[in-house]
C-alpha cells in the first residue's frame, strides 16, 4: 500500500477511536466534529459549541501529512497521538512533533522535519 494512503488511514482510524472513546461521556452543548480531508492530508477533531453563556471552539487533535511524514500540530490527548502512532508501526523518523519549535524538536526523539 502506498505510505501516504496507509499514513492517512492509520491517522483517521486512530482519531476515530479517540473521538469514539470520547463520545462516551457527551456534552450535550457541545458537539465533537472530526474532519478528514484525504485530498490535503489534513485531520482534526475538535469541539465546538456554547457552555455556561461562552463560545466553546478548542482543537484536540490537528495532523497534517507533508513529505511522508505525519506532522503533529496539536495534540491535547492524554497519552499522545505519537505514541499511538508508533503502536501501529510509524518510525520515529516519520513523525514529526510540530507543536515544538525547530530547535526543540532536535531535543525529542522524532524527526524535526
């Protein structure tokens, strides 16, 4: 199979998972939404609705895939996104903690880009 095609099923099965677990305890003012754009490569789940007279609109997840590597954007699950990822068999070298700046990056143990 095509890395970029596995990279992009690989993302959208982990993130419906997390949206699924998630959805077990609901909000009932605020709606959970994933997007998937195969065409971009881009993913995200976030939240979105009004609680207690306030807007509600926070990204739980935000990944982009760009030159066969999966860049993480944001990530406010518990364990991380990259952890999942290595689970199911991505190198380090093909995960990309973008929530860092560059020269943080350097410090981790994945690819800085």
């Amino acid at each position: 199979m095509d890395k970029l095609i596995h990279y992009q099923n690989l993302v959208k099965q982990i993130l419906t998972e997390y949206e699924r677990i998630s959805s077990q305890v609901p909000d009932p003012d605020i709606d959970e939404v994933l997007m998937f754009d195969d065409q971009r490569s881009q993913y995200l789940w976030f939240n979105i609705g009004w609680k207690d007279w306030r807007r509600v609109n926070a990204i739980s997840v935000y990944i982009r895939i760009k030159n066969e590597k999966i860049y993480i954007e944001e990530d406010w699950t518990e364990e991380g996104i990259a952890n999942e990822l290595l689970r199911k068999g991505v190198t380090k070298e093909d995960i990309v903690l973008a929530f860092h700046d560059p020269e943080t990056r350097k410090l981790t143990e994945f690819a800085v880009a």
